[in-house]
C-alpha cells in the first residue's frame, strides 16, 4: 500500500509544485498529498433521512451541480488558493503512453504542452485555446 501512495504522490506533488510556483501561489492550504490511510477500505456512509425529517432540515444544494462547483473553484482562484492555471483549459501535463508517443513537449516540467485537445493528434499550436474558438 504505502508504494501505491508513494506513487501517486510523487505522480501528483511535483505537477501541483510547478502550478503554484507558475502562479506565484507560495501559501495554500490546497495540495494533492494523499496519507495511506485514506485509503483504507473504510466505508462512510450515514442515513440521516430520519433526523431530516424529524428536524426538518433540508439542504440548501440537495445535489452536486456543475454550476455550483464551478463557483466553489472560481472562489478559490479569486482567493488565491487555488492555481489558476489549472482551470484555464491549457495543458500543462500529459504524461499517458499514447501521449509520449507523438513526440511532442508534453510540457513535463510545467511549461504549457505544445499540441490542443481540439487538434489532431501530433498537430502543435502555440496555444491549446487558438482552436477553441474556431
């Protein structure tokens, strides 16, 4: 278990490392580090349907919607907890085996990849948003 997380630790600290340092984020309670034991097999899951009805609580947001979490993580930008880059529809990683075989700058060390999403495979750009519009 501990080399599973050692993995992904090590996959997700350094990307996440280089987000902040890009947009001068030098104090964020955010980071992707992950203990071993949260990922434990330990099921939580409470039915507190009885206590809402003898209460009569009700939530405000009864379901998770884009639209709200995409307002939490726009907070987060604006507050300055939350890289910017990493919302802002750029590649900055792409590190899938498919990916290196193009031979493209998949932008390992936190610099912006060079290809688009919206382009054919192995077709560069200067930037993954000139397609976007189009």
């Amino acid at each position: 278990m501990s080399d599973v997380v050692d993995d992904i630790n090590e996959r997700h600290m350094r990307p996440w490392s280089d987000a902040c340092h890009r947009d001068n984020l030098s104090n964020t309670p955010l980071n992707p580090f992950i203990d071993q034991e949260l990922l434990y097999n330990r099921h939580l899951h409470v039915d507190g349907s009885s206590k809402m009805a003898a209460t009569g609580f009700s939530y405000m947001y009864p379901r998770l919607e884009l639209a709200s979490l995409s307002k939490i993580v726009e907070e987060y930008v604006e507050q300055g907890l939350l890289p910017p880059s990493l919302v802002g529809g750029h590649t900055y990683y792409c590190t899938t085996p498919a990916d290196m075989a193009t031979g493209l700058d998949l932008g390992a060390h936190g610099d912006l990849a060079d290809f688009s999403p919206d382009t054919p495979t192995g077709t560069p750009t200067d930037t993954p948003s000139d397609t976007a519009d189009s």
